[in-house]
C-alpha cells in the first residue's frame, strides 16, 4: 500500500455503482458518483434520506464494497481489497464518529478510546499516553474513568471523537455526528471537528441533514437519487456559528 | 484481542440470564459428575477387591463365586497346596467359602434386593483389604452369629447390629459390622463356614477356595496343577483378574450413563446457544462498531466463543463444587454378574471432576460457535444500525 503524498488524493471514488438486492428486486443507490478529497479535506455530504449519503460515506470508510466502479482510499483500492485486509486497513487509517457514539456501554471512557489502540503495536506505556492525549484533546481529561451512562449525550460524541483520533488517522469519517445532540453540544461537537481539521490537519467526511452543520465544513456535496447534485466550496467556514 | 473484562463486564450486566444459564449447565455438570463418580466408586469397589497375589479356585466353566461348586475333599486338598502363604499361627492363608444369596427387604420401603452371604473360614477375613470390626464384635463359630458390611447394615432392613434374619428358618444374630477397604466384601454379610452350610443343609458344601501365593513362580505351578488334574475338575484364577471381569457388570451401567450425560449435556449446549444468540443479537450494534473499528472476524468469534466458555465454566464449577458433599457416600445397585446388591462410595476424584469441567467446556465451545459464528456473518452496515 502506497503512501500518499500531501498533493495525492486522499479519496478517489470513480464511477461507482452500488446496488442493493431484496429478493428479486434490485435497488440501485449509486449511479455513477466521482468523488475527490485532497488531504486537509472537510466535506460536508448532504441530500435527502436515501439519496445514498451514507451508502458512499460507508464505501469509503471501508465497510461496504461498490458494485462497480473504484473506491480509492489512502491509496487503497477498496473494492479489491480482502475483508480481513480491510479491517486491518479501516484500523490504520479511518476514525468513525456515529450518530449514536457507539460506545461500548461496559467499557469506561479511557477504555473505549484504547480499544482500536489494542489493534496497533503499541506498548501500554504509549496506549495510555494516546488516550490520555486525545481525551485531553476533547476536553475530557477528567472523565477517563466515567462509563457512557455516567456521561450526557456531548460527552458522550466527544468521547467517540477521542476513539477516532486516538490512532492518528488519515481521515475521520462522521455519520451524523450531531443528530442526537441538543444545539449547544451539537455546536461543541462541529467546534471540535473543526480544530480537528484545522489544527491537526484530519480530513473529514461528515453526512448531515443541518446545514447550518454543512456550513461549518470547508466544501458541501449534495446528491439526490445516488447522483451528485452539488459541489460547492464553503468560503466562509469557520469553527463558532455566526 | 478484545479486552475479556468487555466479556466479563457485559456478562455481569445481563446477570440473571448468565446466572440462570450457569446454574442449568451447573446442575447438568452436577449430574454427570454424580453419575461418572458412582460407576468411579463400583469400578473401586471391584479393582480395591483384586489382590494380584490372590487365586481364587471355582469350578471349571464358572464365571462367578455363585455358580461355582467344589467337592469338600478337594477343598481340603486344595489349602494344604505347596506355595500358600502361612499366618502368624502357620496355618495356610487360603479360606473355604461358601457363597449364597438371600432376598432382603431394603430400608425405608425400598423394596427387596439380593444379598451376598459369605460362610468362610476364619483365616478369609486376612485375605480381604484392611478388614475391621467397626462395630460389636466378631462372630463365634457354631453359635448362629452374623457380620455384615456396615454400608449392607445401612441399606437392608434386619441386618443393623443385633439385628436378625432367617436362613432356611434357622435364626442368625447379627452381632458385628465391618469394613473392608471399600471392597467387594463391604456388599456381603459373613457367617461361619460350617454354621452356614448346615443352615443350608449342605453340610460341608465349599463354593470357591481362596489362597494367597504370593511367589508368582508358585502361583502359576499351582493354577497349572489345578487346571491339568482331571479330578479337580477346577480352574484357578489370579483374584485381580477375576474382580476386572466383574467390572463388565459396571459396563451397562457406564453406556447408559454416558448417554444420559450426552443427552444431558446436548440440551444444556442449547441453554448456552441460547443465552448467547440472546447476547449476540442485543449487542449487534456493539458487535458493527468492533468491526468497524478494525477488529477482525476471527478476533470476534473468539471473544463469543470466550464469552461463552466462562459462562459454562463458571457453571462446570458451581455443577462440581455440588458434588463435593456427597464425596464418599454410599450407595447401591446390583451387579449384573451376581445378581445381587453391590454397595460403593461415590468418588469424585481429579479424574471424575475433569470429566465434568470436560463436559462444561464442550458446553461452551458447541454452544458457544453458532451465535459466534452469527455474530461474525452479520453485515457492519446492517449491524451498525441495529438498536
């Protein structure tokens, strides 16, 4: 797997088609989607409930293949790829932030963020630094021992973020990450998103239904029907609402 | 590898579920190891009986003590043998005894079984395992009296110490219990010789002759000079090799309890697939996120698997822990060889709990499979969105 360069795509989706079978009946959900991030990258996808937002989100964080058509990620050709080898692959080089966090409720919140460090070589020594580190970094340095029960629903999501920066990824995918959240934790949360991707430099791919949310984001993509629809760079991005 | 205490943890949280299923893997544990440790306890009862350097002499074509008849010249002839070890008094170590069997009823309305009664010479009691007169006294020849095992004595209504029972209507007094080192022996009640056979009107009569040789070269002169003389008409037999026949006895018993311990522990794999389908299809989402995360198909079906095998040993354990008080308690059943009532103490040794744990950990690797294997077939999209 080749490394990519700062001027190399991050992502390179060409031609996808993705289809979905129920019973006899095909459902097509991708007809024909280009797609190109550059790293530093913050796309904000956004369309109507099955315009296939999530289907191309899920294609290129590794979790589904195209039916047709290349979904290349970090320089690896997903479609080709073994899923052994894409496990492997989505443990080195994507961070996910859910809707729901997804945390495992029985794990605390320093637990939760070292479970994909358990996948790297890492010694304990350095797990524990990482941890500390991208709690440190949400703003949850003092709550490493809370279990997700014991968290609201914001420090909940930035205990998600904390997991998906833990292992230093190359690009942070987030499936609606403030679709559960009330405005102020919401606002937090896009906050954290945005320092991710301007201090440390993540590129991101966020599916929303805000646009308030899309606009905090450098660049929008919007798709109806499994098509793109719009491309538009957001000059205006900033990290606060206005 | 996922962290076991997420296995640990989430098992804790469903609580009642895993505790449920421990205890119904514990009791099926519990009943295999009660039913492996009394075929443990009837195979002791025979094996502690074989003495390697004992012969027992029975007709020619007798497989037991109870079919077997040997003319009362020949009985003497038999213990005047060259090779025969002698006792503190030289007199040969080698008893005449006459085996019959009595229907006696059981304690506690348990119905009627069938009772060794042993009519030996005195010289019979050296060459059974650490015979002891537990309690009363040993029996006077001539007088009627009786010693009876002290598990028969617990098990058979009449046979208690000063109890009395019948013998072709003449009266017998229990007057003395005994051990016998867990032997065939502790399933007998003992009379004099003499006292018996005129009981049972067969003055004299002698159904084996046992003898202790303990040179192997005299052993084997003496097992050839009773099998070539054509007026013996008898066959020698080493008493070890005799009492590993007898184990066949146990056989059924052991196929039957292996079976029902099969059966047993194929219904327990269902608790366990169960509890664990339950687990898997709560934790779906859990489940996505960890393959989302990068954890592979392997690692999980690992962690189920895992998860599984606790739940199941936890309960192998409580199922073994079960048994302990019942260690060496006696019980009984017959033996199919003689017909009659056999008494053993259950045994759960090493090798009896090993079965046990063996039989949890087949629990939890069978139950345990599928739901992993569903858990690891499931689609991350689809199991991410489960709620």
């Amino acid at each position: 797997m080749s490394t990519p360069s700062n001027t190399d795509p991050v992502v390179l989706v060409r031609d996808v088609y993705k289809e979905f079978r129920k019973g006899e009946t095909v459902i097509p959900v991708l007809a024909g989607m280009d797609l190109e991030l550059l790293p530093g990258d913050y796309l904000a996808m956004m369309g109507p409930s099955g315009s296939g937002k999530s289907t191309l989100l899920n294609l290129i964080a590794g979790l589904d293949k195209p039916t047709s058509g290349s979904v290349i990620v970090c320089g690896q050709d997903l479609g080709k790829t073994s899923q052994s080898a894409l496990a492997k692959w989505r443990s080195r080089h994507v961070g996910f932030i859910f809707q729901m966090y997804n945390l495992i409720p029985v794990l605390t919140a320093y637990e939760n963020v070292e479970l994909p460090l358990t996948l790297t070589p890492l010694s304990r020594k350095q797990r524990v630094e990482q941890v500390k580190t991208a709690l440190e970094i949400v703003g949850l340095g003092d709550r490493m021992d809370h279990y997700p029960r014991q968290l609201s629903g914001g420090q909940e999501q930035r205990v998600s973020i904390a997991r998906a920066i833990a292992t230093d990824p190359t690009l942070i995918v987030a499936d609606e990450p403030t679709g559960d959240l009330d405005a102020k934790s919401g606002n937090e949360i896009l906050e954290l998103m945005h320092r991710l991707n301007e201090e440390f430099h993540k590129t991101i791919i966020m599916v929303t239904h805000d646009p308030s949310a899309a606009a905090r984001a450098k660049r929008t993509l919007t798709m109806a029907d499994g098509r793109l629809v719009s491309d538009i760079q957001n000059s205006t991005a900033t990290g606060t609402t206005a | 590898m996922i962290p076991l205490k997420y296995n640990l943890r989430s098992l804790s949280v469903r609580w009642v579920t895993t505790l449920l299923t421990c205890l119904a893997i514990g009791i099926v544990v519990c009943a295999s190891v009660l039913t492996f440790g009394m075929i443990e306890g009837i195979e002791h009862a025979l094996t502690s009986s074989g003495d390697a350097t004992d012969l027992i002499i029975m007709r020619k074509g007798s497989n037991n003590e109870l079919s077997s008849t040997i003319a009362p010249t020949a009985a003497r002839d038999l213990i005047n043998l060259d090779g025969i070890a002698k006792d503190a008094q030289g007199q040969p170590l080698a008893s005449r005894e006459f085996i019959t069997v009595l229907i006696q009823p059981r304690r506690n309305a348990g119905g009627t079984a069938n009772v060794i009664v042993r009519g030996l010479d005195k010289v019979g009691r050296e060459l059974r395992p650490n015979f002891t007169i537990v309690e009363g006294r040993d029996l006077e020849a001539g007088v009627n009296e009786l010693i009876v095992s002290k598990s028969i004595s617990t098990r058979f209504e009449n046979l208690g110490l000063d109890g009395s029972i019948e013998i072709n209507n003449v009266n017998f007094r229990v007057v003395g219990l005994f051990e016998a080192g867990g032997s065939a022996a502790e399933s007998e009640v003992w009379a004099d010789l003499r006292d018996l056979t005129s009981a049972q009107r067969y003055n004299g009569a002698v159904s084996v002759v046992n003898m202790r040789v303990p040179e192997e070269a005299d052993r084997q002169a003496i097992i050839d000079r009773v099998r070539e003389n054509d007026q013996f008409k008898l066959s020698a037999v080493v008493e070890s090799d005799y009492f590993e026949d007898q184990k066949s006895s146990s056989l059924a018993i052991k196929v039957i309890a292996y079976i029902i311990a099969a059966f047993l522990t194929f219904g327990a794999m269902f608790a366990a697939a169960n509890t664990m389908y339950a687990a898997v299809s709560s934790r779906a989402r859990e489940i996505g996120t960890l393959r989302a995360l990068g954890f592979a198909r392997s690692t999980i079906l690992v962690s189920f698997m895992l998860e599984s095998l606790v739940i199941c040993l936890i309960g192998g354990i409580l199922g073994c822990l079960a048994t302990l008080p019942l260690n060496g308690l006696s019980g009984g059943t017959q033996n199919a060889a003689t017909f009659s009532e056999i008494t053993f103490s259950f045994r759960f040794g090493p090798k009896v709990l090993l079965q046990g744990m063996g039989l949890a950990l087949a629990m939890g690797l069978i139950g345990g499979f599928f739901p992993a294997i569903r858990a690891i077939r499931m689609q991350i999209t689809n199991a991410l969105r489960q709620s």
